[in-house]
C-alpha cells in the first residue's frame, strides 16, 4: 500500500476559463503543494518508479536481441 504525502487541503488552485465550441469553459488544476520532505521523499519514489519501467524494457530489448 502507498503513503498519501499530500491532502486536498494541501493543494494550489489554477482557474481558467476558455471558450471552447462558443462556449465558456472554466478549467481547474490542482496541484499539490509539498514540504520540502514530501518534496524529496516523491522524487526518489518517482526516481524508483522510472528506473523499474526502464529496467523492464532493457531486460525485454536484450532478450529479443539475444533471440534475433
């Protein structure tokens, strides 16, 4: 199970509003707002998350090499 590093409560808000079609749009984003602990902590999560997809599709790439 994953930690939650962040709350709704901790969020920034961006609005917007857009015409889209002739009609008025409002767009919102919400993005979370980290400690600089939270900050470091979801870097190296994502850092490990990428490294881990990558490794998989080396080990994929090289076998289907060897095989060729």
């Amino acid at each position: 199970m994953q930690e939650v590093l962040w709350s709704i409560s901790d969020t920034k808000k961006e609005t917007e509003v857009v015409t889209f079609q002739g009609k008025e749009i409002t767009l919102e984003n919400l993005s979370p707002v980290f400690t600089p602990e939270q900050e470091v902590a979801k870097r190296w999560e994502l850092e490990q998350q990428l490294y881990e997809v990558f490794r998989k599709y080396a080990d994929k790439r090289q076998k289907e090499e060897a095989g060729a």
